[in-house]
C-alpha cells in the first residue's frame, strides 16, 4: 500500500490533549506512516504561537535585550506537553541548546530562521516519541541552494534515500536547510509545504492536511458566519482561493502534489470523522454548476492607474511599464488594460517605500497622460468553474455588490475563466464579501 503523509497545524498540536488526538488520527490507519507536525499554536483565541515567540526571542538577542522570559514562556508551553503526555526527549537538554544557539546565530548577525525553526523541532522530539515513530530532522531531509530557493532534486533525492523505507516517521514542518548547513524556513504557515514535499517525495496516496476547520469552506469563516465547506475542488480552483486568501493552505504546498497528482485532503482534528475537502487533478471536464466554488479576499493592495491616449497602438508601451517594475524589484498583481488605460495592482509590501519613485520613474518612461495611485485597495476573488464563461455569473456579482453599496474600482476577469475579481476600498472588504457570499449561497 502506498503510504499518506498527515501534517498536523499549530493549532492540532497546541497542547498534550491534542497531540493524543493526533496520536488516535494516525493509529486508526495504518497507512499514516508519516507525521508531519507544526510548532505548538494557540490553545485560545488570546493564547501565544510558538513560532512568534520565537521570532521575538530572535528580535530581542538581536537588539542585545535579554530574552528569558520570552524563552521561559516557550520552554513551559513544551514541558507542559511532555509532561502531559509522560514523555521526555532529553527536553531541557535541548531547550538549553536552542537558547544557546538564538543567542549565538543572532551575534554573528544571522537571520531568524533558527529561531522560527526550533518550534516544529521541538515539537517533532516530543511527538515522535509519543507515537514511537521514527524522528527525522528536516534540515537533512528538506534542501535550499545557496540563493535560498528550495532544492528539488537534492530533497527528493534525500527523501527517497533516507525516508522512503521508514515505517513510522515524524519529519518537524517549516524548515530545510542551505548547503552551509544553516536553517532555512519556508514562508509563514510553511508546515502546509513541508507536508507536500514529504508526499511527492516518498509517493504518497495522500496528503492529509488536518487543521482546525472541516475542510476548505466557500468563505473565511472569520468572516462570513458559518460558510458551507466545499466537499472536491481541484487544485487549480484551491491554488486562486489560497493565493487570494483562503489561508487553511499555504499557496505553495499545491505545486509538490500537483506535479505528481497526489489528492490533499484537508481535516479537522477535533471533528475526525468529518470527511473535510478533498482536492484533486482534475481533468478539464468539471461541470459547470452554474454557482460557485468559493470565495477569497486579500488587502494591502495599491493602484497605479495610467492613462495615455492611443496606448493600444504605441509598441512596447506596456514592455516599458513592466520594466519600471523590474527595475524598483517590485512584482505585480494584476495589469487589467483598456484602450486608454492600464492599471497596475500591486501588493503593499511590494511597493512600501518606493511608490514615490517607481510613480516619477513611470512619468519619465512612459509619459502617461495621467498617472494615479489608489491605496488600500482590497481585492476579492470569486473562483467557480467556468465562472467567466457562464452568463449572468459576472451580473450576479456586479449586482450584489451594486445592491451594497460598494463601489468597484477595478474588474478583472483576465486569463484564468475560473475567476473574477474586483477591487474595492478596504473599508467595505467585509461587507463585500458577506454580499457575495449571500448572493451566490444564500
Ligand atoms: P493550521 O495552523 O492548522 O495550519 P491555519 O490557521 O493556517 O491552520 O488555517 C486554518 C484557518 O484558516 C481556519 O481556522 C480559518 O480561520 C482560516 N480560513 C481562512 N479562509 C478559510 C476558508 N475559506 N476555509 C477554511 N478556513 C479558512
Ligand atoms: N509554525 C510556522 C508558522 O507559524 C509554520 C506553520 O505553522 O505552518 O508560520
Ligand atoms: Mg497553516
């Protein structure tokens, strides 16, 4: 049988209790053969997350402030679990170890990252004792280059050599190494890709996600009231609702298990028998349902509007846009384009600090007839299959929004038919969300 891969959130491992659940999870099925754990996380709404604190250790042994209280309250938060489980991984060695060690990466003028790492580590040690399975570190399993971009070849390699044969293995989330041997993370909530890694790499039936909400549901529950949880959606519908929002799945964990066509299959670790979301290839030939799949929204968004009469007809026009970009380093968003007017979307913290410049550069470059930024901006995209295709979807959604109140700044219905997305204010992101959710579900 081929094995799945489980990755259990911060929040499912938070404390003792809940690792017993994570440890009722993988011994109802034998095929769970590989655990992947987050740092502890909240156990309340007002509780602490590990991997802040541990950032904040970092901050503080860079700013040469002492940081043993911060220390003190994560090193509690694990003996807590241990003791609570009624297990001891050499803890305070370790702890002693760590603390040693932040002080020491932060003097030699080093990033966060071990910092950040060491709560999924820790929480490896003690889990992996608990389910009498195998502890890996994931600096040797998950590999980064010398620029820092994740090394597929060596991981896999080192997955398929050193992990593949295990018959239950805990491997901590969040965290590879570069190839001078220092700790890497990924981007916050990166557990979702180590998770992924580790399914591609040793070929997995499935990965499981488990989390603290019953699958993907069609809007964020900490907006809209109880949304309905999306039972299949495929990868590339789950890939735009997470990349504009719907953070249950770090936006990158897709593209391991795409490439090799493993489902994920998200789960509640309080609600075990739920079925959650099951995510999945795909073939191109879903059916229209006529409603859509969900609902996802970001803000901290920017405009950069242009105008310039005849631009459709001036060649290279929008190469020389692109390239002011290029020069400040900044990515964009969105470029929805009309005949006279190109619009910019761009991510606050991309443009931070250099709007000023990139503005008065794009005056020089491409002498706009006019030239204006809009910020706080907030986009909301609205995924479905077919959603650009179908008539009425686009009048629907324009007529909620209508209906509102809420005036849309910006529509873009591009290239992908799975989406439309609009630009509102940010002051009216909530409302819009809950009026297209009433809308299209009810
Ligand atoms: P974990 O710690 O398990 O990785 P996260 O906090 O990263 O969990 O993700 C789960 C949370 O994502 C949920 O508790 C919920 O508040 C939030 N969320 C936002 N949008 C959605 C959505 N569309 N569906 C489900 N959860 C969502
Ligand atoms: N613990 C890390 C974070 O808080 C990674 C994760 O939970 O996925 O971002
Ligand atoms: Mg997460």
């Amino acid at each position: 049988m081929q094995p799945k891969v489980s990755k259990f959130g911060g929040t499912s491992v938070a404390d003792a209790d809940m690792i017993r659940k994570v440890k009722a999870i993988v011994a109802a099925d034998a095929d769970r053969r590989y655990v992947v754990p987050s740092a502890p996380g909240k156990r309340s709404k007002d509780d602490q997350k590990v991997t802040d604190l541990l950032y904040l250790c970092h901050e503080h042994a860079r700013q040469g402030i002492a940081f043993d209280e911060v220390f003190t309250l994560i090193a509690r938060r694990y003996s807590e679990i241990a003791e609570g489980l009624g297990v001891d991984p050499e803890l305070q060695k370790h702890l002693e170890k760590v603390k040693q060690e932040i002080a020491r990466v932060a003097a030699d003028g080093g990033g966060p990252d071990y910092a950040a790492s060491r709560g999924e580590y820790l929480n490896g040690l003690i889990i992996a004792e608990f389910l009498g399975a195998q502890f890996f570190d994931a600096a040797e399993l998950i590999h980064f280059d010398e620029r820092g971009k994740f090394d597929e070849d060596q991981t896999y390699r080192v997955i398929d050599e050193k992990l593949k044969g295990s018959q239950l293995a805990v491997v901590p989330g969040f965290y590879g190494s570069l190839p001078d041997g220092s700790i890497k993370t990924f981007s916050r909530g990166g557990s979702d890709i180590t998770g992924a890694v580790v399914a591609r790499g040793v070929g997995a039936s499935l990965y499981e996600n488990w989390t603290d909400v019953s699958g993907l549901l069609m809007a964020d529950p900490r907006i809209v009231d109880n949304p309905k949880a999306i039972q299949t959606l495929t990868y590339r519908e789950l890939r735009e609702l997470a990349y504009m929002g719907a953070t249950v799945l770090h936006d990158e964990a897709i593209f391991p298990v795409r490439h090799a066509g493993i489902p994920v299959n998200i789960r509640n670790t309080n609600r075990s028998d739920d079925p959650g979301t099951m995510i999945v290839p795909g073939n191109g030939s879903e059916k229209h349902t006529g409603t859509i799949t969900g609902i996802a929204g970001r803000k901290d968004f920017t405009v950069i509007a242009l105008e310039k009469a005849m631009m459709n007809s001036q060649v290279g026009y929008g190469r020389r846009v692109l390239s002011v970009l290029e020069d400040h380093g900044v990515s964009f968003e969105h470029l929805p384009s009309g005949i006279d007017t190109m619009s910019l979307v761009v991510a606050d913290s991309q443009i931070d600090g250099k709007l000023k410049d990139v503005l008065e550069a794009l005056r020089v470059e491409v002498h706009p007839d006019t030239i204006e930024a809009t910020p706080q901006m907030a986009l909301i995209a609205t995924v479905g299959r077919g959603m650009s295709h179908i008539p009425g979807m686009a009048a629907k959604l324009f007529g909620a929004l209508s209906e509102a109140d809420i005036n849309i700044r910006m529509i873009d219905q591009g290239s992908s038919e799975l989406n439309i997305i609009v630009g509102i204010h940010a002051d009216d992101f909530e409302t819009a969300m809950r009026a297209i959710y009433k809308a299209f579900v009810g």
